[in-house]
C-alpha cells in the first residue's frame, strides 16, 4: 500500500470496531455497471427518481465526487431480523423498521473517516456515505468483494445473506484490492416468480416503476391501480424478493445467530403499537412528533397514508370501514381515491361512496370511486 502509514489489516480493524460486519477494499470506480445504470435510465426504470439523472455523471465517475479517489473501503452491516409487522397487520421492510439508517450508518461512516485520519489518513482525501450519496453502491461493494450480485439485483454475502446494508469510505489511497466474492444465484428464479409485480423484469433488472419499495417510498400521489392488489401487506417497502431467496436461511445471519440486535434495529415504537387505522388517521403534527428519526419519513405523510388505505383494502377490513370514510373527506386527493379503492374492494355498495360522488370535484378520485362502485 503506498501513500500510507496504516497497514491494511489496522483500517479493517478499525473499520470492524466501528461497527461493520463486513469491510472489504476494492476500486472507486462502479466499472462495467456504469453501462448497466446508463442503460436502466434511458429505459425510464427509474420513475420519478430524477436525482439519479440528474447526478448520472458523478454517478458513473467518483473522480467528479472526489478527485484524486483510488481505492473504496465497501463495508456492510447486517440487518437481518424479524419482519416488522404492525399489531395487527402491516408489513415494513426490515431495514426501516428501527432509527432511520442514514442517521446512524452515517455516524459510522463518519466515525470511520475521523479513525482513519487520527491513525494516519489525510482526512481531505477521504469522501464517504450510505445511500443518499452518487455511487453506485453496489457496484463499488460488488467490485470490492462484499458479496456478488445477484438476480434480484440484491448484494449477497455469501457467509451473511442478502441482508446487507451498504456504506463506503472513498479514499486517495491505494489500497490491496480483495478478491471479488464466490458465490451466484446459479439457475435459482425464485425471487424472479415471487416478485407480486414482477418488478424483476429480467436477472439483475428491476424496473423500479413495479416495485413496491418504490411505489410506496419514492412515488408520490396515486399508485396504479394494477399494482395495488400486489402490494397485499406492505406499508413500507417490501422483502418479498430476500424472503425467499435461499442464501437468506443459508447464511450466518445475525438472528440466526442470536446475536443481539444493535440498538439502531431494534423496531421503532410505531412498528411495535400503531395500527393501519392509526397511519390513516395521523394528522401532521403526529406524523411530525412520531415520524422523526425513522426511514419511513421518507414516503411523507401523504404517501403512508394512502398506503395504509390500500393495506386496508386488501386485507377487507370491515372495522375499517369508519377510518376509511373519514378519509373520503380528507383535503388530500390520494387519500380519498385510496380510501374509495380501499372501501370498494370491501363493500362496493357502501353509502360513503354514493355520498362522496354527490360532492367530489376531483376527476381522478371521481374515477376512484367509480370503479370502486361499479368495476368500472
Ligand atoms: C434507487 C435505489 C432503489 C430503487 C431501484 C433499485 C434497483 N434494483 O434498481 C428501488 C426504490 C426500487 C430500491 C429498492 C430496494 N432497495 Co435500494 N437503492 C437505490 C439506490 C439509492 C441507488 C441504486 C441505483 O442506482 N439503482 C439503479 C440500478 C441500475 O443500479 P443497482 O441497483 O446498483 O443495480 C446494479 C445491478 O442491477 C447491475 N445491473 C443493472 N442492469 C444489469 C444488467 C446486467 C446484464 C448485469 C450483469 C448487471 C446489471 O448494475 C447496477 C449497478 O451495479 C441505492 C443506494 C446507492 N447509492 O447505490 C439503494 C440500495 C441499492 N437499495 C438497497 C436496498 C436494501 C433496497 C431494498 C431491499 C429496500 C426494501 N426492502 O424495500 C429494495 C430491493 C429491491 C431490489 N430487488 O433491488 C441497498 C442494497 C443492499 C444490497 N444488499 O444490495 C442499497 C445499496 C442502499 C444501502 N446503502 O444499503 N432501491
Ligand atoms: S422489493 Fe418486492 S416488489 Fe421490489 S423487486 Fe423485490 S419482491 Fe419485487
Ligand atoms: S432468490 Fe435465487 S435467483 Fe434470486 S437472488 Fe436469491 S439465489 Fe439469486
């Protein structure tokens, strides 16, 4: 390693007592996946997410982040566990169920930095992050040998499964690069058949317009119709394609494990007490008090709402039916047409239907609460 005083053995060890799973040195370059990404934007698979365009050239080149970046220390936590399920019914993706991860992730990650620099690493060399960042984070992890990529499009560890989430340190250094991970999905297509929306539109593809942890966290106002029946549970994102792939009961996951669960993971108290009827009914100033420091920000109280309403469709709860009325009143549009989708799906002929047509002036929940009156 040149240009350094720290062994690559010490930064691992470090990076290991800062509270990484896995730590493993690759280049700061996504390589061949920048033409895979380019490819995915020009077939429009990344919906309303405009930041990604927009950042495209950062993305595909690390040198417009942070000149002078040669080496990625990848690193990866394991956040496997239980699946987040609301009292009652309501599915949350496992990696939002506790604080949200960009907040304490990131404190790593910056915790990371400061180690690095105090042992010797110029700190104004270093550039890092988790998610909100422009990298291609699964390529820089893929390349660095965290894990290989699977069909799902998931990064695998094939001694800690897929779930997995990513951070990177970018730093001057030229560091010993890992060898790329063993392991592949071989001619498994189990997530490929079990995807609701079949949103995995071929091996390493998802058109994120079909997936549901983009139609419920990313996409703002009304969901298509043709995908809300698929959504079934899910409130916030969805596990579905990790669930059942087989290096998650294969691997050394952390609950497998009992290991205890860090702090960060442990389910938020919205998970562990709310019902959907309570998502539904939130008005701001709850949503604000309750909401901060959860991932679950992310959908906005209009987008949680509406996605409660439709969980509340496809479960057919009549104890709903009240909540859901209320709503065919409420000043937001998407509300009202979920909630006229959601009171259709259980009973088409319910009197706040016919009530909310007599005084709906929006076209789009008119249509709403046409078809969940009449199919139509
Ligand atoms: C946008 C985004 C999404 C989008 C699009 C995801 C997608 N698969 O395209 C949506 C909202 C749908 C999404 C969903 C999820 N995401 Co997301 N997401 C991101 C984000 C912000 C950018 C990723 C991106 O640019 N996607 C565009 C595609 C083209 O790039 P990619 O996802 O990296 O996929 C690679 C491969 O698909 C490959 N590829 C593409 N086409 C082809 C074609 C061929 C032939 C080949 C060989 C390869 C190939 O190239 C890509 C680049 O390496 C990253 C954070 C980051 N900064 O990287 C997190 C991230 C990828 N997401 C993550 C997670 C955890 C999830 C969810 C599990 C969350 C959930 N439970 O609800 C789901 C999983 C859905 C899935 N099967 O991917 C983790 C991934 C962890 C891991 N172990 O892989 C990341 C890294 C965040 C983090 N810091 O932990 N996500
Ligand atoms: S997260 Fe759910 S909807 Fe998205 S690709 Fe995976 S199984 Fe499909
Ligand atoms: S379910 Fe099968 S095809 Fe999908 S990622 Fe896992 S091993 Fe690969």
């Amino acid at each position: 390693m040149s240009n350094s005083r720290l062994s690559a053995d010490s930064i691992r060890g470090i990076a290991h007592e800062v509270g990484f799973d896995l730590v493993r040195f690759g280049p700061a370059d996504p390589g061949e996946h920048a033409e895979h990404f380019t490819k995915w934007l020009d077939a429009d698979r990344h919906g309303e997410m405009n930041y990604l365009a927009t950042n495209k050239d950062r993305i595909v080149d690390p040198q417009l982040w942070r000149e002078g970046v040669r080496s990625s220390i990848s690193v990866a936590v394991d956040y496997s566990g239980p699946p987040g399920e609301l009292p009652g019914g309501g599915r949350i993706a496992r990696y939002a169920v506790g604080r949200d991860y960009h907040r304490w992730l990131g404190k790593r990650i910056t915790k990371l930095r400061n180690e690095l620099e105090h042992a010797g690493l110029p700190q104004g060399s270093m550039k890092g992050g988790t998610d909100a960042v422009p990298v291609l984070e699964r390529a820089l992890a893929v390349r660095a040998g965290i894990g290989f990529l699977a069909k799902s499009s998931m990064v695998i560890s094939p001694t800690h499964g897929p779930y997995l989430q990513l951070a990177e340190l970018l730093v001057g250094e030229e560091l010993p690069f890992d060898a790329v991970s063993p392991g592949t999905c071989g001619t498994c297509t189990a997530c490929i058949d079990s995807c609701p929306t079949k949103a995995i539109v071929a091996p390493f593809q998802v058109d994120s317009r079909r997936c549901l942890s983009y139609t419920t966290i990313e996409q703002r106002g009304f969901v298509d119709r043709d995908l809300r029946e698929a959504q079934g549970e899910w409130l916030f994102g969805c596990d579905i394609c990790v669930e059942v792939c087989p290096f998650t009961s294969k691997s050394k996951r952390r609950d497998l494990f009992g290991l205890d669960r860090p702090k960060d993971l442990a389910p938020h108290r919205i998970v562990e007490t709310w019902t959907l009827v309570d998502v539904l009914e939130m008005d701001e100033a709850r949503y604000d008090a309750e909401f901060v420091g959860t991932a679950m920000r992310r959908a906005k109280r209009s987008g949680m709402r509406r996605n409660a309403a439709t969980v509340l469709g496809n479960r057919r709860e009549e104890s709903a039916l009240p909540a859901l009325s209320i709503a065919m009143r409420d000043n937001d549009p998407v509300v009202r047409g979920h909630a006229a989708w959601a009171i259709g799906r259980i009973d088409p002929k319910h009197s706040a239907l016919r009530s909310a047509m007599t005084i709906e002036d929006d076209p789009r929940v008119r249509d709403e609460i046409q078809f969940a009156m009449h199919g139509e």
